[in-house]
C-alpha cells in the first residue's frame, strides 16, 4: 500500500524535480508524455492518463444516448407514417421523389443535430418510400408487415443484438432453436432437420446448394472445404427452365457455372415437366420450385422427389413464398412431396408478413450445412448450445428470429395458415374483378400470384406504366410465355376487398386511357 502511494508521489512530482534539475535537461514534451502515462493503482487495476477517446463526441453521444425526447420523436414520427399510409399515393410522387436531392450532399464535416437528423428523414425520406404497409402494393413479391412483428422488431433494434453465437446473445439463440422447431413441424419437414436464419431466399439458396455441393463431393471422397473444385469430380445440376434468377447466381458464385445446367423445359404454367427429367443419380443436385415467381405454379414435387431419392440425388426447393402453402390444410396439396427433398429455401418476409429482412435455409441433413458453413479462429467461443452462424453465410447477423417468433407468436397455426389462403383468396378475387371486366387472367390462379394481359404487348406496357403512375395501386411487369404481361403478387394480409376493387378500377381506369389514347 505504502509502496503504492510512494511510487504515485513519485510520479506526480517526477515533473517538478526533474525542472530542478537542469543538468538533466529533458524536454517539457517528454514530461507531459511521462504524465500522462503516470501511473496509478485503483482496485487493483493499473491505470493510465492518456486519452482514450475523443471528448467531444463521447460526451455528446452519451448525452444523446439518454434523451429520452430523440425516441419518442423517432416513435411520433413512426406513428404519423403508419397512420397516413393506408390514404397516401402508393407509389412516391414525382415531386416526393425529386426532393431526394436534399439527401445528396457532401458528408458533413461536423456531427449533425440528432432531431435534425430525423426530421430530414421524416420530411423527406416517408414521402419517397413505397407505401408497401398498405394494402394496395402487388409488385415483386413482397409482403407487409405484421403488428406484433414490428412492435417486436422495435424491441430488438433496442437490444441490437449479434446472433454469431450464444455467448453474444443467448436469447436470440434460444429463440432460433425454438423457430426452428416450429418451422418444421409447421410445414411438415423431417425431424431434425436445421434452420439457418439469413437476409432472405438469395442467400439461403447459395447456403443450401453449397450444402448440396459439398456433400455429393465428399461421397465421391472430395473435400471442397480444402481442395476447392480445382479437379473436382463433376456434379450434374439440373433445373426447370423458370428457375428464379437468385438460384443462377447462387450457382454462379459456388463455381458450378450457367452454362453447363440441365435445364429442364416447363408446362404452360411453369411447373418442371416431370416427363421430360433427365436420368438422376447421386451426383446430381435437382433444383425444383415451390412457387414461380411469376404464375405461383408448384413444380410437381411427388413423383419428381421419388425419382430423385431412388437415385440419391440431393434436392433443394426454391420455395421462397410458396413453402408457406405446406402450413395450409387447404393449400398443402401444392407442396406435396417437399419432405422429400434435402434442403428448402423460404423468405418469412414475403407471403408469412414478417419484417424484413428474413430468409430461412432449411437442411435435413444437419451436419452437411453446418460443415459446408463452418469457421474457426481462436477468439471464437463455440457453445453446447445453438450457435447461430454455423448455419448461415454470415458471422454477425442481426436478431431477425426474434421477429419471426413474435410473427409466429402472433399468428399461431391456424393464423398462419388463414393468412395463406387469405392471400389465395384475394388472389382469386382480383382475377375473378379483372375477369368481368374483360381482362385475359394468363395462369390458374392456384396462390398469390396473378398474370393479366391485353391483347396486344403495347398495350399493356402502356397500361403498366399509368396504373404505376396511379397511385391507387402497383405491380410490376414481367414477359410470361413470350407475352408481356402485368404481374400481381397478393402478398398482404392488409389487403382488403375493397382494395382489390379500388386496385381492379385503376386497370379498368387505365385501359381506357391507353384505348382513348
Ligand atoms: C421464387 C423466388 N426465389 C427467390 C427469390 C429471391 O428472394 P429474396 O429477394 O428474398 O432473396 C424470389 C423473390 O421474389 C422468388 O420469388
């Protein structure tokens, strides 16, 4: 203790006696740099002077960090864009999204006011989003956004969680196990089988078919993991023809190529031809859909997943909006045969309403997903229990399971499947209102999904662009069967019928427009 204290007056007058001394002659930089190192002991630590960070804005972040006033205007202005956003224009306006200059500017110089911040957002930014909470969004496929689930989501973002690894968050650990085990019950997969939370269907496709990839290698006695495909074996990979681009690309990144696909032709509603499979063996990785992105068709799973077990091939099913259909009493004769395959793609923020971003690799084979996803290094703490990065792309990845449990919570079984054939049902009215208004429906509306025409291509690129223009409501475009054509994805359980009927009017609207010319 005395040691201690003497050794601090030391230092401390170190300065002073060497000034005395000036045969010494140290220089005052030295000394402030010797003072600032001075040592001292406290509970035992040892501690130094020297800065550690930049007064300014620490002092200002922790203060900032407490103003309980910057979130509740952050919630005020949440709750003012939840309540407009059913009676706005869907899509921004031109003058909402000119204003998007204000946002290219220079990175200031200075830390900016926190109030101002968030007023820029607000004044300018809701006015430029895509008011895709409502219920008249039908582009791409996306889905809203359930109440739980973003109340939820609101909590999480305040926990800010890493789901690496259970010793970063042991809650969002539990709560990827418990997911996990719902998900497969839900939708009827074999016990056991894993899930990988990701950002959506893109990457849970390249995590399922390197899964795939790898472990029809490593029966052929070829580790990938370190030898890499330099002399591999080769694998055959066969597809339907109306594969979704993300599974391209997600073949293009594991180095398996486009050009050498099998692509297997498609019926008229973009279903795999099941007659028309190639020979499968145990090298093969088979790539099937579970939902088109434009028809919503179900490839024919049964009597396709047979053929490929008998042979040993793996299988992964693209099911990124349509997997939902298997929670469906109604619905699951379109998913039929899925539990055959070996891995599944599906988004929780499409057809389930769940926030984005949520993707889900599901993988029967366990030990194949997490090898092909493994890493190490030795500050990495692995646990007895679920560690979530094992099964994803990613190391730190935001707590997005804590929303699909709220969004499962909040639905429970029968919700779950009453908002899939809810949105089939929606679905089947939009076509039925567009029917009796004389347009041509292209596909059996058998989910979510719709394909309108008019006769000539022209046209109905003409009537795309004013009914996106609307305001009233918005879809995209896609070429079906060498057609252009309208695209309508029901994907909203905010969806109403008398959106659908609002929605129906702006193409009857806009047809005439185009006729009129
Ligand atoms: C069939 C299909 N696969 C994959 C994707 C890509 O999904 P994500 O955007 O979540 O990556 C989509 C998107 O609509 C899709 O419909």
């Amino acid at each position: 203790m005395l040691g201690k204290i003497g050794m601090d007056l030391f230092l401390l007058t170190l300065p002073i006696q060497l000034d005395i001394d000036d045969n010494l002659n140290w220089s005052f930089s030295f000394l402030s740099v010797l003072l600032q190192y001075r040592v001292t002991w406290k509970r035992g630590v040892t501690m130094t002077n020297k800065p550690i960070e930049s007064k300014v804005i620490s002092d200002q972040l922790r203060t900032q960090a407490l103003d309980w006033a910057l979130y509740e205007q952050a919630k005020n202005y949440a709750l003012d864009y939840m309540k407009t956003v059913l009676d706005r224009p869907v899509y921004p306006t031109d003058a909402a999204i000119k204003n998007l200059a204000v946002f290219r500017e220079k990175l200031p110089d200075q830390p900016a006011d926190p109030y101002r911040v968030l007023e820029k957002l607000h004044q300018f930014g809701s006015p430029a989003t895509v008011a895709q909470t409502g219920g008249r969004y039908f582009g791409f496929v996306n889905g809203g956004i359930l109440p739980t689930a973003l109340a939820a989501k609101w909590v999480v973002d305040v926990w800010d969680q890493n789901a690496a690894l259970y010793v970063i968050s042991p809650i969002v650990s539990v709560l990827e196990e418990v997911c996990e085990g719902w998900l497969v019950d839900l939708l009827g997969l074999p016990p056991n089988t894993a899930a990988g939370f990701v950002s959506g269907t893109s990457t849970a496709s390249l995590c399922g078919l390197v899964a795939g990839r790898d472990h029809l290698l490593r029966r052929k006695g070829w580790d990938v993991s370190s030898r890499g495909l330099f002399g591999a074996p080769e694998i055959r990979v066969v597809l339907g023809s109306g594969a979704h681009s993300t599974v391209y690309k997600a073949l293009s990144i594991l180095g398996l190529g486009k050009d050498r696909l099998i692509s297997v032709p498609t019926d008229e509603q973009g279903r795999m031809r099941a007659d028309l499979l190639p020979e499968l063996d145990n090298n093969t990785l088979l790539i099937l859909q579970a939902g088109n992105v434009n028809s919503g068709a179900f490839d024919p799973f049964v009597e396709i997943c047979t053929k490929a077990r008998a042979a040993d091939a793996w299988v992964h099913i693209d099911g990124a909006f349509g997997l939902w259909a298997a929670a469906s009493p109604k619905l699951k004769h379109l998913t039929q045969g899925i539990e055959l395959a070996d891995s599944w793609s599906v988004d929780a923020h499409k057809t389930l309403n769940a926030p984005y971003d949520s993707g889900l690799i599901l993988c029967r084979h366990r030990e194949s997903l997490t090898q092909a996803l493994h890493m190490t290094g030795s500050y990495i703490i692995y646990s007895e229990n679920r560690d979530g990065m094992l099964y994803s792309a990613e190391m730190s990845r935001r707590a997005r399971a804590v929303e699909l449990w709220a969004t499962l919570m909040a639905l429970g079984r029968s919700g779950v499947a009453e908002l899939i054939e809810d949105l089939q049902n929606k679905a089947a009215y939009f076509a039925d209102c567009l029917r009796n208004e004389g347009f041509a429906i292209l596909n059996e509306v058998c989910f979510n999904q719709v394909l309108v025409a008019s006769d000539d291509s022209q046209q109905t690129k003409e009537m795309l662009k004013l009914i996106q223009s609307s305001g009233e409501c918005w879809c995209g475009g896609a070429s079906w069967q060498g057609k252009d054509v309208i695209r309508i994805s029901v994907c909203s359980y905010r969806t109403t019928r008398q959106d659908i009927e609002q929605s129906a009017w702006a193409f009857v609207a806009a047809r005439e427009k185009v006729r009129v010319g």
